[in-house]
C-alpha cells in the first residue's frame, strides 16, 4: 500500500509540473488539454486520501489487536502464576485442585483469542514454565533413593488425608478416612451447620491438571536439533571437560549386570 501512496504522489507531483508548464508555455498546449489537468490532480488526490484513509484504519485494527493480545496474555500469565501458587505446597484439599484446575483450563482457553505471533510465541513459553514447575512440585523423594529421583505421588494422596505420606496407610483404609459418615443437626442462628467433609480430590480436576503435564503429539523438541560433541575428550576446555568426558564414556561404555563393557568390542 506505501508503494501505491508514493506512486500517486508521483503522478499528483507530475500533474502539477505539466499545469504550471502549460501555464507558463513551456509544454505545447497540443500535448494535453489544460482542462483535463485538474481533474488528473484532484481524482489522485483523492485516491492518495482514500489510501492514506484506510491505511490508517489498518494501522488501528492491528494496533488494537495487538492490545487484546497483551491484555489475553497477561490474563493467562496471571491464571498460571495462580495455579502455581495453589498446587505448589502438595495440598490435597479438594476445592483448592477445583480451583487450580478451573483457572488452568480458563487461563490455556486464552490462547484462542490471540492472533499475532509474538503473543503466542510468549504463550507457548509461559505455558511451557507451568509445566515444568508443576511437574517438579507433583513428585515426591522416593523410599529407595538408589531406584529413582522422584516418584508419583501415591494414590492415598489424592485421597485427601492429611497422613497420606504413612506408608502403613492402605488405599482402602485412606477411603475410609477420607469420608464422614451422615449427620443430622438441627439449624439454629446460632450456629453454622458443618459441611460433609469431601469424598478426596475431583477427578476431573486431577486429569486436568496431569493431562496438561503431558505434551502433544505434535510436539516438536528443539533438543532433537541438538549434535552431540563428536571427538574426544581432550577437545575439552575450562567448564566444558567435565561433560565431554561424560558424553565419552557415555559413547565408548556402558554397564551391564554390574560390569562395564566397552561398546566399540560389541
């Protein structure tokens, strides 16, 4: 469009020289009729005013686009932080993973009424940031260190007992604990009549938030991208010695039955 502004400017411009030319005699009045030069000058004046009009417009619908999309992506970083902050203590209080789960899901919907790439670039990241620090805080240390780093949170936590970390505790007596039995209490003004207590978490509220843990099936890993050091390990220098010697024998060895045994013989 800034293509076709300069280039009526041209002809406007042109126009003009031609009048005064034919004004002043200096172009042959046979050459174009006087008549006709105004009507040229005005017509692409109009045209340039159009152009500079809806241009213009443009410019506003893209600028106020760009506001929806700061203002959907604060809302959905907000939305994460807040999930962040009702999951991060390994609570197991069935309104509060209502809670996160409904915030998560309304904050991730968010991502459909953006447009522009940047904003959903800066989406996927803060996203991206949920993930990783929801999967770190959902993991418990395990009983056998030697076996594994972390491990899932045993079934009796979503159970919602308070000693669900007891590892005499069974699934069924966590079941038991986890329900009240009926009541009744008479209503007065004086007091507030007690809640059931809650049957353990939600389930929909607990495949929500796993269900976001899990990348998609289309998910492209930017590490899949990454070559591996190739060489040997005296190519190392300063912080980088420790793990190229690691990625070496990482490549030349491996453990099998207790033994090392070298993969080059194999």
């Amino acid at each position: 469009m800034n293509k076709i502004i300069i280039l009526l400017i041209i002809i406007v411009l042109a126009t003009l020289l031609i009048a005064i030319g034919n004004v002043f005699g200096l172009i042959p009045s046979y050459l174009i009729e006087q008549s006709t030069l105004p009507a040229i000058a005005i017509s692409a004046g109009v045209l340039i005013a159009s152009i500079t009009y809806l241009r213009d417009k443009a410019s506003q619908a893209t600028e106020g686009k760009r506001k929806s999309d700061e203002i959907n992506l604060m809302l959905a970083k907000e939305g994460f932080d807040e999930t962040y902050e009702l999951l991060k203590d390994l609570n197991n209080n069935r309104i509060t993973w209502l809670r996160a789960a409904r915030i998560l899901y309304s904050s991730i919907d968010l991502k459909n009424e953006i447009d522009l790439p940047q904003y959903k670039k800066a989406f996927s990241h803060a996203e991206e940031r949920l993930k990783n620090q929801l999967y770190r805080v959902l993991q418990i240390k395990p009983n056998d260190p030697s076996l594994s780093d972390t491990a899932s949170l045993p079934a009796q936590f979503f159970y919602g007992v308070d000693n669900w970390r007891d590892n005499d505790l069974s699934l069924d007596n966590a079941a038991i604990s986890s329900s009240s039995p009926i009541k009744a209490y008479r209503v007065t003004i004086d007091r507030v009549t007690p809640e059931t207590k809650s049957e353990g978490l939600s389930e929909n509220s607990i495949v929500a938030i796993y269900n976001f843990l899990n990348y998609p099936e289309n998910y492209s890993d930017p590490l899949s991208e990454i070559e591996l050091w190739s060489g040997h390990f005296h190519d190392g220098f300063g912080i980088e010695q420790g793990p190229r010697r690691y990625i070496y024998h990482k490549k030349h060895r491996y453990v099998h039955e207790g033994k090392m045994h070298d993969r080059r013989k194999n």
